[in-house]
C-alpha cells in the first residue's frame, strides 16, 4: 500500500524506479554504410529463427568489413537503404541485401533492447528516420533558366544551399527547397569554393552565380548556358535532415544511395516464362561506357516471352531475380537465369539510361535503392 501526497509524489520507490526506467532498457538504433569491394562479402549472415522474432545477424566474420564497422551478432535488422524491413519477409529482406551490390546502408537494434522494445508494444518504425536517402535530380533548363540558386559562406568550400523557384525547373525535377549540393554531374562539390563553382559551370559573358534567395527572380542562378552541361544539369542533393542524419552518424553521403524516382531514365523488370522455343533473346558480353564489361539483351525474338516482357535490343542486365550480378562474369550470369526451369525476373535498362547513370558516375547501383 503507498499513499499520495500532492507535494511529495508517490512514495512507493520501486513503483517509481519502474515508471522511470521502462524506456531506459530500449537503446537506440544503430547505423552502418558498408561497402566491399566484388572479391568481398559484407561479413554476416542474416537468420530468422525458431522462438525469436525479426531479422537476426550472425556470423559475424572476424575481422570483416561488419564486425569492423560495429555490427554485432544478435543485432535485429531493422531497416535497408532506408526501407523499414522488421515486418517484411525474411527471404525478401535477404534479397533486398544482396540486390544492394556493393554498398548498403543498414539499421540495426541490438537484440535486448529489440526484444524489451517488442515487450512494451513499441513501434519500431517510429524509432528510425523516415527519409535518410539524397536525391539525384535531372534538371532542363526553360526560357527563365534551371530554376534555382546557390548561396554559401564566403571562404568556406564546399557549403552550398539551394534556394528552388517555385514550380520552376529544378522543382519540377524534385529538388527539395533548401537542400544542400553534394555533386554536380557526378563530380563531389566538397572541394570547391562559391567562386569555384560558378566558374566550372558559368560561361563567358553570363550572369554569376545568385548569393541570395532573392536573386531567383531578379538573375536565376543558373539562367546561363553551361559548360559542361548545354541546357541540362544533374545533381546530388540533400535535405537539411538528410544531411544532418550522415553528419551526426558520421556517415558518408553517397549517390549510390540515392532516391532515383525523380529521374527521367527508368530500369525495367521484366518477368518471362519459358515457351517451347524458350525465352527468345541471346545474352551477350561487351564493354559498357564506362569501360567495364556489361552483360546484353540481343537478338530478340518475334512474339517470344522476352519480346513478350518488353525486352529490347541492346538492353543491358543489372540483376536476376532479385540480385545484383555485379562481379559476375557471363557463365556466371548464365546459370544464374538458368537456375529456375521454366521462368525468369530480370531488371534491366535501355542503352540511353545505361549512359546517363555512367556519365554521373552512378554505375548499376541506380536501380538496387528504389
């Protein structure tokens, strides 16, 4: 029995104690960018086992890229590239992984507080941010110019916000109000001056760069024709979030991470079931733009499955079924289509996108953080 007293509260301690410490046992979710090179793994496996609830990590390799990044065996995988996954299917999650290539971005809750989290009926979902992914935009200039302007503090390099007219070009292309710059065609900013940067992409005889929101009506800032870029520019931006969430992580904001839903080049996915004649299409080796070897789509057949999906010539593979075929040579990639008897899932992207991410040093990742 306890009694309650207006001015010294409820004199039970241990009731006390409780109320006070019933959030205190839930730690707070934990971030790791991971990136391996195609000879590497990322070092864990991720399990669902039998009495025990989420997505676990284990074997942990020692000394590889996750225990030397901090991820610990029993962590709960709570969210993908920024996609929460506690409550997705655990083969689909393993997918979502490996679909990633190179480079992933994962969110991990150590198993106690998961389990004392779960406990307490709390919302998992609730305990992550719920946009942690940059944005590549594809801007065309109009008659009025790109539609935003850049402004930064004198004699610091690389700190530039942008100030985006309204329902003009760069808003149009998804460009979020004052978001930060990070890359401009594929190249980091990091290292440029506001005197630097105007320089690389204004031409001779043209209006400078705008220093304050103001400017966008009275001289856009990008109201010029650009060197490097004609009438269309594509750049890596932040929100101010985002950007705060990888500085006080201590994380690296990168483009393969990127939302890409804004963009004007799209991947495909195409689902085939094999016919009597098979699929209808030849895959082939060759170089890629950017100097790599590529895996093709070539000669499509008439009114086969492939053709039939919406397969088109000069198509070139990024994944099978879910998963990446980065580091894969052509045998490799072959038997992987082949591993399933009668059907297929392959994404893919047309030449004219394939150019486009390789030309802003985006490589395969575009399509695996969608």
């Amino acid at each position: 029995k306890f009694e309650f007293n207006p001015k010294d509260g409820i004199d039970n301690p241990a009731l006390s104690l409780s109320e006070d410490t019933d959030g205190e046992c839930v730690g707070e979710p934990r971030f790791y960018l991971l990136s391996k090179d195609s000879t590497e793994t990322f070092g864990f496996c991720l399990r669902e086992e039998l009495g025990c609830q989420g997505h676990i990590v284990r074997q942990v390799e020692l000394g590889g890229l996750a225990q030397r990044r901090g991820l610990q065996d029993g962590d709960r995988l709570l969210q993908v590239n920024g996609h929460f996954v506690d409550d997705m299917d655990h083969h689909r999650v393993v997918r979502k992984i490996k679909a990633s290539g190179n480079q992933v971005l994962l969110a991990v809750l150590d198993g106690s507080s998961y389990e004392a989290a779960k406990a307490l009926g709390r919302d998992l979902s609730q305990m992550l941010p719920t946009d942690v992914r940059p944005r590549l935009c594809h801007i065309t200039r109009d008659k009025s110019g790109f539609g935003f302007s850049v402004s930064g503090p004198e004699g610091v390099r690389g700190t530039f916000q942008l100030s985006v007219q309204q329902d003009g070009p760069a808003a149009r292309a998804g460009v979020p109000p004052g978001s930060w710059l990070l890359e401009l065609n594929g190249a980091s900013v990091k290292n440029y001056s506001h005197t630097q940067l105007a320089r690389k992409v204004c031409g001779p005889g043209t209006y400078g760069w705008g220093t304050r929101a103001s400017n966008i009506t009275e001289c856009p800032a990008f109201s010029i024709q650009l060197k490097q870029s004609g009438s269309k520019v594509t750049l890596l931006v932040a929100s101010s979030a985002v950007e705060e969430f990888y500085r006080l992580h201590g994380l690296r904001v990168t483009a393969a991470l990127a939302d890409t839903s804004w963009l004007p080049f799209k991947v495909r996915e195409l689902h085939m079931v094999k016919g009597p004649a098979g699929y209808g299409f030849l895959l082939k080796e060759d170089d890629c733009s950017s100097g790599a070897i590529g895996q093709f789509l070539w000669d499509v057949d008439d009114g086969l499955p492939a053709e039939q999906a919406g397969m088109k010539e000069g198509d070139r593979l990024l994944a099978v079924n879910g998963e990446s075929i980065e580091g894969l040579d052509h045998q490799q990639t072959v038997l992987r289509i082949r591993a399933r008897d009668d059907q297929v899932t392959l994404l893919v992207i047309d030449p004219a996108g394939d150019e486009f991410y390789q030309s802003v040093g985006f490589g395969d990742q575009a399509w695996s953080c969608r």
